[in-house]
C-alpha cells in the first residue's frame, strides 16, 4: 500500500464528506512519496480554529507523519466547503529540482 494510500485511510477516521490527498512530490527534489496534500471536509473541524484542525489531523496520521517530508493541509466545515469549493494551488518548490 503506498504512503497516499496509507493517509487516505487514516483520515477516514475523520469521517470526512470530501477528502481528496494528492502526492505532489513530483514538484520536490526530495524524492518519490515525500510531499502530500490533503484536502478535508469534516464537521470534526466545526468550532476549531486553524492550528486545532491541523493537530487533529496530525493525531490522526499519527507515526505516518515521520515518513513523510511534508503534508500541505486545507481542513474545512462542510459549511465552509460549500462557500469555497476549492482549495488553493500549491506552491512551486523552492528546493531546486
């Protein structure tokens, strides 16, 4: 089971209405399976503010988290999905290629 795949599942113990984790190591120089970013849609996130989310998240992939290099997060309500839709672009690497 590859890394993406392995952070898919444990997210799903958020219970996320929309939960997308793409491997953009490609962008990095950093090597294969380094740079994830995970776009979720929870209401385990209502009531929390950005660094809460992102701690809940991190709880969640748990020992995963030192295998990787890098997990981008964009945690949203459904409240706040709904006005959005979209999650911003990632930035180009700044490490060389």
């Amino acid at each position: 089971m590859s890394k993406q795949d392995l952070i898919v599942t444990a997210l799903t113990a958020l219970q996320p209405e929309y939960l997308d984790v793409l491997d953009e190591s490609h962008m990095h120089s950093r090597g294969l399976e380094t740079h994830y970013k995970a776009v979720i849609v929870s209401p385990a996130f209502a009531g929390l503010n950005a660094v809460k989310r992102h701690q809940k998240v991190y709880a969640t992939v748990g020992e995963l988290m030192g295998q990787i290099h890098a997990l981008a997060l964009h945690t949203y309500t459904p409240e706040e999905w709904a006005a959005q839709g979209v999650a911003p672009a990632s930035p180009t690497c700044r490490g060389g290629h």
